[in-house]
C-alpha cells in the first residue's frame, strides 16, 4: 500500500442539497497518488449521510474515501479535529461539504509542496459565489520564511492583500499542527479566526500556490448567517475576541492588535445591548492601555463618539425635557 500524503477533511452537517457536487469535485481530482478523504458525519438532521452512502455505493475511484462518526452533533471544529486524528496524510486539506475543489487542486498543491517540502503550509487562491476571488498572486512571493512578514500576512485578515483567514483552501502539515497542538476550539463561533490567529504565532515557512483551487459557496443557511443581528453576533464572538486579547504574544503585538481591532470593527457591533457595549468597550480599551500605534488612536477615535454620547447627550436630554412648550410659538403663513 502507497504512502499517503494527502488527507481531505469534510465535515458534514445538514448540506444534502451540496454534498454529492462536494464529493464529486474530490473523486475528480487529477492527483489521486496517497490521496484520502475523511468524511467526518456530525449527526446532522436531514438526509446529508444517506447521500454519501449512495454516493460511495456507486464510487469505484482511486482515492480511499471513508467517514468517521460522532456520537452527536459537536459543530465544525469538533468535526475538523475528528478528521485531523483520523488522518493518515503527511498534508491536510479542510473542505466544507457545501463548496467544492478544482479538478486540478491537489495537483497544484504537489507541485509547490514539491519545490518547497519544508513548507509548513500552503496557501492557494479560491473563488466565492458572490465573484469575490481571494488570489495568491501580487504581492505574495513563492516562498517565505520570515515569521515577521508571514504572521502580518496572516493577521491582517486577507485585508492589504493578506492572507484570509478561512481553514479551506490550505494544504497544511499535519505534523505541525500536532507538535503546536493547533487544533479547532470547540463550540467558538468564528473558529477560523481563532485557528488561523494561533497558527499565526508558530509559522515559519510557507509557500503559495498561485492557482485558484477552491470554489466557496456562500449560502443563507450557512453559521455566519444564521445571526439575526449584529448584537446576536458580537455576543457569539465575545468569548473568541477575549481568548485572542489573552494570547498575544511581544514579538506580535501589533499585529495581533491589529488583527483583533479589525475583527472586532467588521463586526461592528450596535450600542443596543448593553453586555455588548460594556464587553467591546473594555476589550477595545485593553488594546489601547497597550499603546500599539496605530492601532491605539484607531480604537480611540472609534470610541470618542460613544464616550460623547455618554458624557454629554445624556445629561442634555433631561434638560430638554423640561423645556416649557408653551413658552414658544410658532407662526404658519
């Protein structure tokens, strides 16, 4: 039996409208050569999994397909770390059960692991359902091994044409992931964030496929649309904004600010709840108390119309209660 080199990892919850075209776009790889996929069945609640079994009743392929079950439902991560035990594969590649993967993707992904065998990951291009498209190109090299520049690449949350920060579409070495003990948190809401954010503190080297390999559907009844507002979305990410303050590290510093201060601003979370304001407030306030420039007179700016409100429109507001209306008169001609 060859060795294998490459294992897929594919959650699978509640996506039986995607699932066959998901597996189809992996049976179709040109590169099959040590190839495996894990299909990882998270006890979803419509028919997903009997879709795979007639899926791989039929499946006479070269890549060994097989799944692995959870007693219960456990969530994304938990699905991603079932995979990642289960693995045999020197490389791992996360796919969502409702995107799919270029007929030529793990091609692609050899030929640069190839080039560059100590890489500890590689990154490759991808394309949304919206026509939004996340390329490898400008101003990424072919190779990298300065830990400074790969962690603000990866930190600035594929903004300044940086590296985004979703788990799929990168071929990662699973020995790494093991010896940093980088695995999903468990129950986080954007665990992407939180994974590419630790992963961000032990890189060293990495390498970019200049392709676009990967096609990633956005969908109404995916996680990150599921929040029915941005209120019940900041107080899901809470836990993740403060577990990312708690593990900054000197030698990142800024850029881990930076990269917090941003997730906390695409968020931008309303001042209706009051556990949301007091909580963001006092994480944005953390970050300024550490003096990162720019990141510091960001965040202040950003807080002074809020520290306005407060100081001042709330004390006049009672006064113009008392105003006497009858006091003033008004003609109409």
């Amino acid at each position: 039996m060859s060795e294998t080199i490459i294992s897929i990892i594919v959650p699978v919850y509640n996506v039986q409208e995607y699932v066959i075209e998901c597996l189809e776009s992996i049976a179709a790889q040109t590169y099959t050569t040590g190839v495996e996929s894990i299909l990882v069945d998270d006890c979803g609640t419509d028919n997903s999994m009997k879709a795979v079994h007639d899926f791989l009743d039929e499946y006479q392929g070269e890549i060994d397909i097989r799944i692995a079950r959870h007693e219960h439902n456990r969530g994304l991560s938990a699905a991603r770390n079932t995979g990642i035990m289960n693995a045999k594969g020197k490389y791992l590649l996360f796919v969502d059960s409702d995107d799919t993967i270029s007929a030529n993707c793990l091609e692609y992904f050899m030929q640069v692991a190839r080039c560059y065998p100590d890489a500890q990951m590689i990154a490759a291009g991808a394309k949304t359902s919206k026509r939004k498209s996340y390329t490898m190109e400008k101003p990424f090299p072919d190779y990298a091994d300065n830990p400074k520049w790969i962690a603000a690449m990866m930190l600035s949350r594929g903004g300044r044409n940086g590296i985004p920060v979703m788990a799929w579409n990168r071929l990662v070495s699973k020995d790494f992931l093991l010896q940093h003990q980088l695995f999903f948190r468990e129950g986080a809401v954007h665990e992407d964030e939180m994974w590419n954010f630790m992963l961000a503190q032990h890189i060293t080297r990495i390498a970019f496929c200049k392709h676009d390999t990967y096609f990633y559907r956005i969908r109404p009844q995916s996680i990150m649309t599921a929040f029915k507002s941005r209120d019940e979305r900041a107080l899901a990410c809470l836990p993740v904004w403060r577990e990312m303050l708690n593990m900054f590290t000197p030698e990142l510093e800024r850029e881990q600010a930076e990269c917090l201060w941003n997730f906390i601003n695409d968020i931008r979370p309303t001042c209706i709840d009051s556990t949301v304001r007091k909580e963001t407030w006092n994480i944005l306030w953390q970050l300024v108390k550490k003096r990162i420039w720019p990141t510091s007179c960001l965040i202040a700016l950003y807080l002074m119309p809020f520290i306005f409100y407060i100081k001042f429109i709330r004390n006049l507001i009672p006064k113009l209660s008392r105003i006497n209306p009858n006091r003033y008169s008004c003609c109409i001609s």
